[in-house]
C-alpha cells in the first residue's frame, strides 16, 4: 500500500504549492485574501495510515494594509464589510474598491460589475439598488435668510427721521451702507444693499434694497444695550420682500443680526452669509466615511446622490470564490447581513485609498520551501517501495 500513500502525499503537496504559488500571484491583486491548505489523515480501519487528503483549502479574510491612491473613486474598507456589487442578475462580494464613474453614471469595478446602496431620498432602510449618479444640474435655490454681523460705530451722529427722510442716492440720510448677495427662483444674482441709520442712542434703522429697489414696508430696527451688544429679544427683525422679475417668484428673506455689537470703532462688516444660491452643473463626486456618494456643483455647493451598502456574513470563510476579486454567498456562509459604513459591525469606508492583498510574502516562501520538501519526501518514498518491490521480484 505504500505507492497509493505516497501518491495521496504527492497530491496534497502538489495542492498545497497550488495553493502558494497563487498566494504568491496575488501578492500585489488589490482585495485578494490569501488562502492555506488543510490536511486530514486517512484510515480505513488498518493499522498503518492510507495516507493523507486535502480536507479543505481555507481562506483567510483578516484585513489588508489600506494603502493611499489620491484617487477619488478608490474606496477601502477599515475593518469588517463586503462591497456589494451586480453582474449578470447575480449578486457579487468583494473587497477591491476600485472604481470607475460610467458615461451612465454607474458605478463599475473593472469587470463591470456594478456597485449597490441606497439612492438619495430613499432611505436606507430596504433592498439595496444598482447606484446611479444623476447628471442633471442642481436646481436653484432662493434666499430665504440672511445672517450678518456688524460694529456699528456709535460715535456717530444721530439723523432724525422727522428732519430728513431717507433715501438711497443720499449719502446723508443714513449711517452706514453694505452690500451682499441674495438670490431668486430662477438663481438669478442681485445685489442686496443694507442701509443703517442711528435714529437715537442705542437704536438703529435697518432698511434693505434689492438692485437698487427699497422694501419702503418692511423697516428693521436693532436695539443695543449699554454695553455695546445687540438686545434681540427687543430689536425688529422683519421680513424684507422683493419682486425680483423675469418669471421669478417673489422673493421673501430675514436678516438675523445676531451677534452685532455697537461699540466706538468703525463700521464694519464681520460676517454675511445667505442660503441662497444660483443653479449649477455636476463637476465631480466623493464619498465620505458614512458611505455617502457626495456631488460637487459648480455653484460650489454639494448634495448626498446616494449611499454605498456594505455586507457581511456570520461565516465569511464559507463564501464561494468566483474571480475577478469577488465572492458569492453559499449556504456555508449565510445569507448577507446588509448595513452601513461605520455602523455596528460594519468597518468604514476610507476614500481614495485600496486595501491590498492580505498575503504575507515572507511567510508564504517559507511555505513554498516546506511544500517542496514535502514534496520531495513522498517521491522518495515511492523511490523506496519501488526498490523493495523489485528486491521481492529479484527472490526469483
């Protein structure tokens, strides 16, 4: 029985430098999870052992080194997850993140395979959809509220409003003027024109013109305490109202003066914001840890276009290897648990970085020279019962 326990040596080593050699192959694949042999013993009731087998070629999924690419659609994973991906009606795991951004606005790996989540506004909570990134420009947005932050010098004289009436050309019918940015409907640009008049100590009139047209309804007023900051509770912050033209909807916004002083310096303007903004085309995306698909517009804003769902199973190690750095689940590994970056068991997902291959070259060489030698060793041992076999034959 000799040549047959020597020959089940051969296949397992032979199996097992199977195994190194394409370890060693995939030292530099992006994702790839190297893999180890297992051996079990033979018997069959004899005293001597029939040999030995392979009893099941093991894949290690512990995590690869995240390695910085700068490139904004490589994507990896810091801990626990499978990317999910679509080929062919079938569902794909991997953990290679390279990705490309298709004429369509898919998502694909370099096997067109193409990346699943969540699509904005429809939550995450169902199936995971093929993500597709919308080409369309952002829509318009008009100003509904202005923050600004002033000094208002209070060393100033005080205009009275039954001597002289204001007026925008009049440089000497109100304090001090500023100018700002407010948009309509259709993202029109107009120049917003604050006017500050003191009218008496601590108290100042606040009047706003858009393009040059005064709202002469809607007149603010701030309040300041005596030492110089802004009493809100008793100022008027009113709605100031504007017919814009050219098809636009009226426009309608607040200024919050919160954090204005009065103090004996100069005018002057600390802080102006507004959430308006004018309509802009897609010029590029990212993600960030949450997963989430981030378009940047040429208006310089941005908005969430969808979430990347990660996977995971109970036992990673029973997933089916089919190629081109993917899994499929089996009934080994479970049915997929579907989740989020950065949630409960779900590592998070780093941008423009790739997670290498796990193998470790050192260790698989040093395999790959006991493999050999294992190999060696049952060739000699078929040598051996081949020489006995003809000392019996030579008895003749």
């Amino acid at each position: 029985m000799g040549f047959s326990q020597a020959l089940s040596g051969l296949n397992a080593a032979s199996t097992n430098l199977d195994v190194v050699g394409n370890n060693l192959a995939n030292s530099q694949t992006v994702g790839f999870k190297g893999s180890s042999v297992q051996f079990a013993d033979v018997y069959t009731g004899a005293l001597a052992g029939q040999g030995t087998r392979v009893a099941a070629v093991l894949q290690d999924f512990s995590d690869g080194t995240l390695e910085s690419t700068g490139r904004t659609l490589d994507l990896g994973i810091n801990g626990s997850g499978f990317f999910r991906f679509t080929q062919g009606g079938e569902v794909l795991y991997s953990r290679n993140g390279q990705l490309t951004l298709t004429r369509e606005g898919y998502l694909e790996n370099a096997q067109g395979a193409r990346l699943t989540g969540f699509p904005a506004g429809v939550g995450t909570g169902g199936q995971p959809e093929i993500l597709q990134v919308p080409a369309g420009a952002m829509a318009a947005t008009p100003t509904t509220e202005v923050e600004a932050s002033f000094n208002l010098d209070t060393t100033v004289d005080i205009i009275d409003r039954a001597t002289t009436a204001f007026s925008a050309t009049d440089a000497d019918s109100y304090s001090y003027a500023n100018t700002g940015t407010a948009y309509d409907s259709l993202g029109v640009q107009h120049t917003m024109t604050t006017y500050f008049t003191k009218t008496a100590d601590n108290t100042w009139e606040v009047r706003v013109a858009l393009d040059g047209t005064e709202d002469t309804v809607n007149v603010g007023q701030l309040i300041f305490n005596t030492n110089g900051t802004l009493d809100a509770a008793s100022s008027s912050f009113p709605t100031y109202a504007f017919t814009p033209g050219g098809g636009a909807d009226p426009l309608n916004f607040t200024i919050d003066f919160d954090g204005s002083t009065q103090f004996g310096n100069d005018f002057n303007l600390d802080s102006l914001n507004q959430n308006g903004y004018a309509a802009g085309a897609l010029v590029g995306i990212g993600f960030d840890e949450a997963g989430n698909i981030v378009g940047n517009y040429a208006n310089e804003q941005s908005q969430l276009l969808g979430t990347v769902a990660l996977a995971n199973f109970r036992n990673p190690e029973g997933l089916s290897p089919r190629g081109d750095n993917a899994w499929v689940e089996t009934g080994s590994s479970g049915q997929p648990l579907v989740g989020l970056s950065g949630i409960g068991q779900f590592g998070t997902l780093e941008s423009k970085t790739v997670e290498v291959s796990n193998v470790d070259m050192t260790r698989e060489l040093v395999d790959l020279i006991v493999a050999q030698r294992n190999y060696q060793a049952n060739t000699q041992t078929i040598k051996v019962q081949d020489e006995v076999l003809q000392t019996a034959v030579n008895l003749r």
